[in-house]
C-alpha cells in the first residue's frame, strides 16, 4: 500500500468509530514501516506507545478502558483481565485503587509482563465473563486473585466481604478457590475467610464480631430471621442473641440515611418495639473508634433484656 493510501485509513486519521488502541503490526498491514509508527510515538508527536508492540493512536490521556484493552492486546487471545481491574469492572467498590492490570493468559503463551501489565500463565483459566465487551475472570478468581497480592488485610476484608454480602460470591467458591489456585499469598485470604465462616457479612460485622467476643456475654447468631408467633418476619438482625431475644444492628449512614434507608429502619425498630425485642443500633465507626463504649452498651443492652420476660419470637 502506498503512503498516500494509508495515510487515509480511518486508523490513521482517527476516525471516531475506529479503536484508539492497535497493535503496531496491524498498522504495518497497512503499509506502514514500523519506524514511521514509531517517530509518530516521539514526545510531542500525535501518537502514545503504551507497550512493546501496542500504540495509542492519539496522545491524550489514556483512559481506564483502553489500558484494560492495552493489556489484553498484551496478553493475546484467550487472555482475561483479572485482580482488581476486573473487580473495578464488575462493580465492586470496596477495593485498592488499581495500578497495574492483572492479566490470565494460557500457560502455553511465551508471553511476560511489560509496562502497566502483570502477566500470568495458568493452567486454570477460567471462562470468561464479558463485561461492557471486556473478558473478565469471575469474580471469585479475581478476589483471590487481587488478595494474594494484597498486604493489607482490612483491604482484604473489605473486598471479600463486600462481595459475599452482595451475593457477588458464595463463601464455598471462594473456599475451593483458594484450594485450587497458588498457596502464595493465602495466608491473609484465609484469616479473612474464617471471620466470615462465622456469619458476619460486611466489614462492620467482622469488627462487631471481634468486639463481641471482648464483652464476655454469650455467643450470638449473624444474619438470622426472626419471627412473631404467627410466623411474621420481623427482622434479620446482624447479631442475635435468641436466649433474651436481643438484637444488634450495625446500621451504616451509606445504607439507612437516604430517604428510602431511614424509612426501612424505622419499620424495623417499630417491628422490634412491637414484638417486646430490645434492639441495640451502633454505628460502625464506633466500633474502632469507641470500642469500650460500645461495650458497655452491649453488656447494659443484653442486662436489659435479660430482666424483662422474653418475648414470643423465633429464630426460622
């Protein structure tokens, strides 16, 4: 192809529907020698090289979409972005802000890590979830996959048990995962999945649970129903005690302070009054803030219920 032809090419001239993102070959399949390209990637010019072999066909700010799309040119075909890339991806939002892109790749691929972009061969790879036209990991491998690069383990509770609490993830996938993939990294993935075993559902509820063991009282249910006696459902408090009938509710501002949450958690209480429950409600930051506070209030709480008969609900 002559110069004048594909200096016309919709790539070339930046049509709108044509991608941003292209493989330098695909542009020496045009005509192009590969050091035209790349005077076109020299500082000041209109192009961006973002990885050997991958050029942006602009020089603008790259945009998270087209690294995502960097990366799985890198990675070749079969390739899926994994980590917390794919987690932003899937709608997660208790995660580390991304840096690189996680990328799985066949482990037949002669392919290695460059730039902004972790390459790793498995022999696992999963099927992939499209995403907006992207090829995701599952959630549960991109979890996993994210924790055991992961040091900081509040980052870790927060990941996983967002993603249980949403339904995002079933704690047994999680589990067989961590089975199944690398032993490198599991260690904090693990502490974390034992906390959830015990019932607790979000980040709240893992440190409520922690307080909980320091007030001496006795052991409590997580996320059970409670009922009237005519089998009404009254509430699924986040921690029960079903010998005094007592519940606990962690109730965030994120979730029970909007119009719609304050009127939700007002009929709850009204139902707790109702059926003879005492409820104690606490708000999350005190649970690391005012740790003996909320102690107290638990042991007081508890002591209230105790003394008074115990009203006719039941756990179901």
């Amino acid at each position: 192809m002559r110069r004048g032809d594909w200096s016309r090419h919709p790539l070339v001239v930046g049509d709108k529907k044509s991608p941003r993102v292209v493989r330098v070959r695909v542009l020496e399949g045009l005509g192009m020698s590969r050091s035209a390209v790349y005077r076109r990637c020299l500082p000041g010019g209109p192009w961006r090289r973002l990885l050997p072999g991958i050029v942006k066909l602009d020089n603008a700010k790259l945009t998270a979409r087209q690294k995502l799309e960097a990366a799985l040119l890198r990675g070749g075909s079969r390739s899926l972005v994994s980590g917390l890339w794919a987690l932003r991806c899937h709608g997660l939002k208790r995660t580390p802000e991304p840096d690189e892109v996680h990328v799985l790749v066949p482990a037949v691929r002669e392919i290695t890590s460059a730039g902004f972009v972790l390459v790793e061969r498995t022999t696992r790879l999963p099927a992939p979830v499209r995403c907006d036209g992207l090829p995701l990991a599952p959630v549960h491998r991109a979890l996993l996959d994210a924790a055991r690069r992961i040091e900081d383990f509040d980052a870790i509770r927060g990941m996983l048990a967002e993603a249980v609490q949403r339904d995002r993830c079933a704690l047994d996938v999680l589990h067989r995962e961590l089975e199944e993939g690398s032993q490198r990294g599991s260690a904090l993935p693990r502490r974390v999945l034992a906390e959830l075993d015990g019932g607790a559902r979000s980040v709240a509820e893992l440190d409520a649970s922690r307080l909980w063991k320091r007030t001496g009282l006795p052991s409590c249910d997580w996320n059970v129903a409670v009922h009237d006696a005519s089998g009404a459902h009254i509430a699924t408090p986040d921690a029960w005690c079903d010998d005094v009938a007592f519940a606990w509710e962690i109730d965030s501002k994120e979730f029970h302070f909007d119009v719609d949450g304050y009127a939700r958690t007002l009929s709850r209480n009204a139902r707790y009054a109702a059926a003879g429950i005492v409820v104690l409600t606490t708000l999350p930051a005190r649970l690391r803030r005012e740790p003996g506070a909320v102690i107290r209030e638990l042991r007081a709480a508890y002591g209230a219920a105790r003394n008074r008969p115990r009203p006719p609900v039941y756990v179901r």
